[in-house]
C-alpha cells in the first residue's frame, strides 16, 4: 500500500495519549470531537450504543504498545458502562458492540474476572431479547416489537462467546437461529444488504422492509453493508458454517465494487449522484472485515481493497492535529438525521480506524473472536 502502517499507528497512538488524559479530565465517555474537546453522545447518555468503542481503541492501544495508561483509561471508561446495568431502560441488542469490546477486552487482555462476569451480564441481556419466532430484538419501542436490523450480525460475536465461556450452548443456537434469518432475509440477490426487516412478533413472517438509516428504501446504506459483510465474516469465524462465507464474500464483492476512485465511502451506495455524503466509518469497519476475510480464504484480493480503502482514509480523512481530539473525518451517523453526526469525528470511525492499521501491522488482539 502507498502508506506507512506502521508510521500511522503510532502517530494514531501518540495522538489518543493526549486525547485519553483529555477525556479523563472531562469525566465523560467521548462519542466525538468537536471544535477541539470530546463531547458525549447526543442521545440515551452512557446507554447510546457506542459506548464501548472507546475502551474498545484504549485496548487496542495497549496492545499496541503495552502502556498502562491505556489501560487505566479503558477501565475507567468501563466503570460507567457497567453502571448503566442499573438503569437498564435504554439497552438494547448493542450491549454486544458496547460489552465485548470494553468488558470482554479486559478480561481477554487482563484475565479480569470481575470483566468476565460484566460481559456474562451483557450476553444474558442480548439473550433476552430473542424472539423464538426467529429473530433478536433491535430496539426497545413498542412499535418496533418486531424490527431487527443488520448490525446485529456485529452483536452475535457476544452470544459465541459466552457459548465458549460456559459450555451453554444456548448462547450459540439463538446466534445462529438469527443470523439465519438474516442471510435469508437481508441479504439480496446482489450482494447488498436491507438495513432494517420487520417482523410479526407473533409468528416471525416477514411483514416489511425499512429504509432505517440509508438513502431510501430498498438502497445501500454503506455502513449497514460493513456490518454485514464483518458481521458475517465473524459467524463464519465462530461457527465454520460455509455460508456465512459465502454471504460475507458475496456482499464484500458488492461493497468493493462502490469505493469510490478516492478510496472514500459514500453514506449509501444508491445516493444521488453529486451528493457529497460520506461516511467514513463504513470504510474503515468494511477494511476490517476485509482483512479477516483475506486471512480466511488466502484471497489477496481482499487485503488490496482493504489496502485501497486505508490508504484512501490516510491520505484524505486523517487529522493529527491537536485541533481534534480524534482522527478520523468525515464521518456520517446516518443518511436523513444529522443529530448524531455528519462529516464529522466520531469515536467508532477511530476505533476501525486503528484496528484496522492493528491488523494490518500484526498487533491486533481480535476483541470479536
Ligand atoms: N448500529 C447503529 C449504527 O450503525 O448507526
């Protein structure tokens, strides 16, 4: 690739030093950067979904170079994840990307017990919200009783692993049950991904698709894709179930044919052409899945679209300035609701960002396996 990985991961490790010590002074759980200071996530407080994004980079950090500074800041971060446990009201099928990678990262890194049973608590919860008629619960309003979405194939990973832990293998069959009725459901014939499918909470009949955070219905939310394509990677990668790879293999062949000249990423990969929205979290997170899929299948025209994807990141979307607290620019929330972010830094952008330089320079420590 045209760029220094190497160079990269320690100008990003000098960088959340600095921004680690900033976040611990403000007592806050970053989402993003604004005008040089983190600020917290605009919604649902220490519940909102990406709480664990940040812990989950301070891991990666301490992999990468062993400091315990690192450390001290995950765990801090960690103390108000779990405190939510209490509040319970706005949990939802996120607790996998904000439990595994912040509690569950400690103990695989630290052997921490206490973490252990954090993550046990967080795979109960995720359990919990499975509707035997086929599928896991998204979200908490009523009327949305039956949606499930794409991103849970991030979330599963949580269910494989309290499988592994316990030897209980319920965690495993309700993970497979659902990833089931993803790949039948959300996966097109072309390799794209629906964002959104509801279901009848009653018998599990399909009844509707929705637009959820892309474009417009029936379109290609970029990010959506990503998590798709690693969420299936990481079923593969968990149960050696052939047609999880096909499905990840399938919409990697969809996502790498819309990177743009650049190596950027659109927001939707139906967005009206001359509409400049990208998304730079959906690149970074689709780079990770890449990568892993080229190590499974020994395909190296994996590694060279993620290569292609990275170097667009590192060449045209990086700050390394102390102007930002983060690194990553251009970085979109969703298509249509701007509350949450557009083209701006947000937390998990910089969290794929790093695992995938980690990967790409052999210090990642896999948080989701
Ligand atoms: N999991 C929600 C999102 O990707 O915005």
């Amino acid at each position: 690739m045209r760029n220094d990985v190497k160079a990269a991961a320690g100008k990003a490790a000098e960088k959340f030093r600095r921004s680690a010590r900033l976040a611990a002074e403000a007592g806050i759980l970053p989402y993003k950067s604004e005008n040089g200071h983190w600020v917290t996530s605009p919604y649902d407080g220490n519940s909102w979904w990406t709480g664990g994004f940040w812990p989950a980079l301070m891991w990666q950090l301490y992999a990468m170079t062993g400091e315990e500074a690192y450390m001290a800041e995950a765990r801090r971060a960690e103390e108000m994840l779990t405190a939510e446990f209490r509040s319970f009201t706005y949990l939802n099928h996120d607790v996998g990307f904000m439990y595994l990678l912040s509690c569950g990262a400690d103990y695989k890194l630290t052997g921490n017990a206490q973490a252990k049973t954090d993550t046990l608590h967080a795979a109960n919860l995720l359990l919990g919200r499975f509707n035997p008629v086929g599928y896991i619960r998204a979200w908490n309003e009523p009327y949305k009783m039956g949606y499930a979405i794409i991103d849970c194939m991030m979330n599963l990973s949580l269910l494989f692993w309290a499988t592994r832990e316990t030897g209980d293998p319920r965690f495993a069959h309700v993970a497979k049950i659902h990833a089931d009725t993803t790949l039948r459901e959300f996966v097109r014939p072309n390799g794209s991904c629906s964002h959104i499918i509801e279901f009848d909470p009653q018998d599990g009949k399909r009844v509707q698709e929705h637009p959820g955070q892309g474009y417009t219905l029936g379109s290609s939310w970029s990010r959506g894709q990503a998590w798709g394509l690693y969420g299936f990677t990481l079923a593969y990668l968990n149960t050696r179930d052939e047609r999880y790879l096909d499905a990840a293999t399938r919409i990697a062949a969809y996502f790498v044919d819309h990177i743009r000249p650049d190596g950027l990423t659109n927001c939707d990969f139906c967005q009206p052409a001359g509409e400049e929205r990208i998304d730079n979290i959906a690149g970074a997170c689709a780079a990770c899945g890449l990568l892993e899929l080229a190590k499974i299948t020994g395909d190296a025209a994996w590694r060279t679209a993620a290569e292609r994807l990275v170097d667009g990141l590192l060449d045209h979307c990086c700050d390394w300035t102390d102007g930002s607290c983060g690194i990553l620019t251009h970085c979109t929330a969703s298509y249509h609701d701007d509350g949450a972010g557009r083209h701006t830094n947000i937390t998990y952008g910089d969290y794929f960002l790093v695992e995938a330089l980690a990967k790409l320079n052999g210090t990642d420590p896999m948080l989701w396996v």
